[in-house]
C-alpha cells in the first residue's frame, strides 16, 4: 500500500482514505488541481506536478502525453491549455473535461522526472495534432540537438504514423535539421526555404586562423560567402556577449563575407523584407538555384504584420 504523500497530487478518495476532512480538503491547506485531484497548497507548480496531477484519475500503466510530455521534456512549446494522457486499452479510457485521455496500443514509454511518459519521437508525432508546421520543426530542432531523438528516428515514427496529424509530422520531420540552436534560428531558416531559396548550411563552423579558433554561424550560404544570422535581445543586454559578436563580425567582414543580422521584427513583423533582402543578395552573389522570383509559400507561416 502506497505512502499518503499531501505534496504529491493525490485523489479525493486517497484524502479521505488517509483521515483528511472534506472540510479541510476543502479548505486552504490544499489546491484542487483537477475534479477530484489535489495537492498541498504550498507544493510549488512544475511541468511535474501537473503532469503527476493529470495521471492521478487514471488508472496504473497510463502515460502523458501531447503537450504535457512536451513540457516535462522541456520542449519549447506555444501556450496550450489543459493536460493529456494516452491509455492503450479500451476500457481505461474515462472521459474527463480538464485531462483530454488518448487511446494507442503502444505509446514507447519513458520514465521523464519520475513520470511515466511517452517517446520522444511519439511526442513529436502526437504534437503535430495541436502545432503548426513552424512550431512543430522548432520541436523537432530542439529533440535532435539536445540528442533526446535522431533524424532517423524521428522521420521513422512519422513515417509510421496513422490518423489526424500523420501527414504533418511527415512533412515536419523532414525539415527537421541537426545543430540547430534555437526556436528563432528554425524559424528564421524555414521562412527562407518556404519562400523557394536554396537551403542554407545549418550552423557551419568557419575558422579564420588556420583552424586554431572555430566560430560558428546560423545560416549559411558558403559558397557565395553569405551568412544569415539571428540577433537576439539577449545579446544586446549582455555586454560581453554583445562585443563578442561584434569581434567575429569583423573576423568574417575581413575574409570578405556578407553577413546579414536579422531581428526577431525581420521573422515576426516584416518577413517580406527579409525574403526580399536574401533574394536579392543571393542573386547578385550567384548562388546556384535561387529563382528568378520567390515563393508565396512563406506567407502561410509567416503572415508578418499587414
């Protein structure tokens, strides 16, 4: 018989069973956290504990799943309410309006923090039913980088998905790429590609002492010497990283490279202009396969700001 633990979400029926009062339950000693789920109030909140919250109705060998394994994973993710779990037999599944309960015969299980939760690569597929294209690759950037998935993996389990989603994650997995560092590097890249530019190298190291000193640069373009990179409002707050930037800039400005900063306003607010600006730099340069003209296709996912 399981230990009573008030700072872990328990059941109403576990509280009463343990010689807790409804009364009290009720009181400000808990926080109810679902129907029938509570905690300690001063328990504090965690991608964790309402991942254990959401486990509490359902009965044992249920996993999370969805957005809520994506927060324990520490995935970068849009706000998404609620919490979900996936159960692989008929019977457990229990319809509850606060915790969406998935039915799949094998869910991959992994042990996250303690919580019984699904694959990575799973993840990923059950998360191209609530993202978009764009955030989805973010995910799957962010799984391969940090080497919690594979390339290979993750294109195998789209490949092998069925149902709502399955056609997204394939499309998805294949924009995925490796040594991607960050949400806006993936955005910045995919609003090039969709616009029907040739695909930048993905974090290329470039050396500019004979291989004594590396530096490394979001997109580029090597052989016409074009380098995209994404600046952040971090590197303006933080002195030194700030002249460090400014340092490499010059490195590369002095072997006669072009290199282009783009802001979170060029992705979010006017991507037309900066489509435009590496057309046009591509063009000029002569990097084999720009078009003549761009695509539209960028416009879906990147609507800017009219």
């Amino acid at each position: 018989m399981s230990t009573f633990t008030p700072r872990l979400p328990f059941s109403r029926r576990a509280a009463l069973a343990a010689g807790i009062r409804v009364v009290e339950l009720e009181g400000p000693r808990f926080r109810r956290l679902h129907t029938g789920v509570y905690v300690e109030a001063t328990a504090p909140d965690s991608p964790t504990l309402r991942a254990l919250a959401a486990l509490v109705p359902f009965p044992e060998g249920t996993v999370v799943s969805h957005a809520t394994a994506g927060r324990l994973y520490g995935v970068p993710l849009p706000p998404l309410a609620g919490e979900h779990v996936t159960v692989s037999q008929r019977e457990a599944r229990r319809m509850r309006g606060d915790i969406a309960c998935h039915l799949r015969r094998s869910t991959g299980v992994r042990q996250v923090h303690g919580v019984r939760t699904v694959s990575p690569e799973q993840l990923f597929v059950d998360l191209s039913t609530q993202l978009s294209l764009v955030d989805l690759v973010i995910v799957g950037d962010h799984l391969v980088r940090r080497k919690q998935s594979t390339l290979a993996r993750l294109r195998t389990a789209a490949l092998a998905a069925r149902g709502p989603g399955a056609r997204l994650a394939r499309t998805a997995a294949a924009l995925v790429r490796e040594r991607v560092d960050s949400p806006m590097e993936t955005k910045l890249r995919l609003l090039l590609v969709f616009a029907g530019l040739p695909e930048p190298v993905v974090n290329m190291t470039w050396s500019s002492d004979g291989g004594l000193t590396f530096r490394r640069f979001d997109l580029c373009w090597p052989g016409v010497r074009l380098i995209f990179e994404y600046d952040g409002r971090h590197h303006v707050e933080v002195v030194d990283q700030w002249e460090a930037d400014l340092s490499r800039r010059e490195e590369i400005d002095d072997a006669e490279w072009r290199i282009v900063v783009v802001t979170s306003d060029g992705v979010h607010k006017h991507p037309d202009q900066t489509v435009a600006k590496a057309h046009r730099l591509l063009r000029k340069y002569g990097q084999p396969g720009t078009p003549r003209r761009t695509s539209d296709g960028w416009r879906a996912h990147f609507p800017g700001r009219n």
